[in-house]
C-alpha cells in the first residue's frame, strides 16, 4: 500500500448541497498544507445524490475517493474509512466543516511536536469558541459528556466534536477493536450519529495511547435529520454497552495507563 501523508476521512449522509463546497474547501487547504493526502468521503447510504456528486467532482481531483457505503450510521462510515486510510496521519473532518480546516493545523502541532497519538478537538474550556449553538443543545451536549465521563472516560471534556487526527498505526489498532461501530454494524433506516468517538477513545485509553484536547472554534450548523431526545438516549445506552465490553476484556486492549492532558 502506498502511503501518503494525510487522509481526511469525511463522513456524508444527504450532504448533496454542501459536499462540493466542503470538498474545495478541503482540497484547496491541504494542497497547501500536505505534500501528498487523500480525501476519503464515506456516504453512508445518501439518499439524495450525494454520491453523484462526489463522482463528478473525482473526475478533477485524484485525491478525493468514494467509499459508497449501506446507511449503518456516521460511526460506521468512520471505521470503514480508517479501515481503507493508508495516511501517515488521520483526520476526521464533519462534512459541515464546522470546524474549518486550519484548525487542523493547531491539532498537528500537538502531534508533530509533543508527540501525541490522538489529538481531538474540543468546544470547552479557554480558547474554545461555539458559535451560534442553541441553548438546549449545549445543555444535552453537557449532560451527555457527564454521563461519558462518570462512566468510561473521566477528563475528556468533549468527546463529540467531530474533528479529531490520529496517528495512521493508532488509528488502524484503535478502530480495528471496534464492535459496536465496525464490521458488525447493522443497516439502518434513521440517520444515527452514534457514540463511535466513545468508542474509539476508550480504546485508546485503554492501550495506553496519549490523548490530547485542543480548543477549536465550532460553528453550529442547524439539522432537521436527527431527533436530539431519541438518538440522545440511544447514544447513553451504547456508552453503557461500551463500559460492559470493556469490563468484559472484549476490546482484547493492553491494560496500561494513557494520558489525558
């Protein structure tokens, strides 16, 4: 397999009317900020003509590819993006880009420099900036990070942000554990976000990879796909169904002790 430096891993579920802005956006940042990349967008089943659209838009620029997958969820189309990666380094990106593409440039340095395996985005703490997020959403946002913290993985502020880069080999050990959000996953016929995140960086943690948090800037951008209440408990039950396969030596990770700075 021929390796390059970066792969963008972008999940896409009915994302016909922002996908070519999001990909130029993509594209036009990494030609400048990479020596050699890839983008991989996942559909997840779109039903409008998202996939169409990112084909035309391969026929110009090599370095995008279609991973056309059964609607199974965003979580799945992330793992079977990792799975297909063949970058130095991996950078999950929303197809919103809420968090614009140079942010990837604060994540790297943590990277690069301190040499950090898992550097993820957070919307918390000084320095982080939400803008235009709804109340409510915020408050659910919170209580569901209390739930994860309390439950599987005290002092990660903000497990959700959808921005997140690992190094190629701890992304291909973490994702390739996966249970709930691999291999197994089952079609669905609702949008599901999941808790993959969850998944993932209790993985991690469990392997004994360094985990680092770095504020963003993230722009709410309004969706009608999801049920907040619904897919909200859904979310909590597989975070508790993480914590039982974790106790249960499901994950087959090495017990050793990860740092959360």
């Amino acid at each position: 397999m021929n390796q390059v430096e970066f792969s963008v891993i972008t999940p896409a579920y009915n994302e016909q009317d922002k996908i070519t802005s999001s990909l130029t956006q993509i594209v036009s940042f990494m030609r400048e900020f990479s020596e050699s990349f890839e983008i991989l967008i996942c559909n997840d089943g779109s039903k409008d003509k998202t996939a169409e659209v990112v084909r035309q838009y391969m026929e110009d620029v090599p370095e995008v590819t279609l991973l056309d997958n059964p609607h199974k969820g965003k979580g799945f189309c992330i793992w079977d993006g990792v799975m297909h990666a063949k970058g130095k380094y991996i950078y999950v990106a929303d197809a919103d880009l809420s968090a614009p593409m140079p942010e990837l440039k604060k994540l790297f340095v943590w990277m690069k420099d301190h040499d950090y395996d898992v550097v993820i985005g957070t919307r918390e703490g000084i320095g982080a900036r939400r803008v235009g997020e709804p109340l409510i959403r915020h408050i659910m946002g919170r209580v569901f990070n209390l739930w994860i913290q309390v439950l599987v993985l005290p002092g990660i502020d903000d497990t959700q942000c959808g921005f997140k880069l690992f190094k190629g080999e701890v992304a291909q050990a973490v994702f390739s554990r996966f249970i709930l959000y691999g291999a197994k996953a089952k079609v669905t016929n609702k949008p599901y976000l999941g808790a993959y995140d969850v998944e993932a960086l209790y993985i991690a943690r469990m392997l004994g990879y360094k985990i680092k948090e770095i504020p963003v800037t993230w722009t709410y951008v309004k969706t009608s796909r999801l049920s907040h209440i619904r897919d909200s408990l859904k979310m909590a039950f597989d975070v508790l169904r993480i914590k039982v396969n974790g106790i249960l030596g499901k994950y087959k990770s090495a017990q050793k002790t990860s740092t959360i700075v």
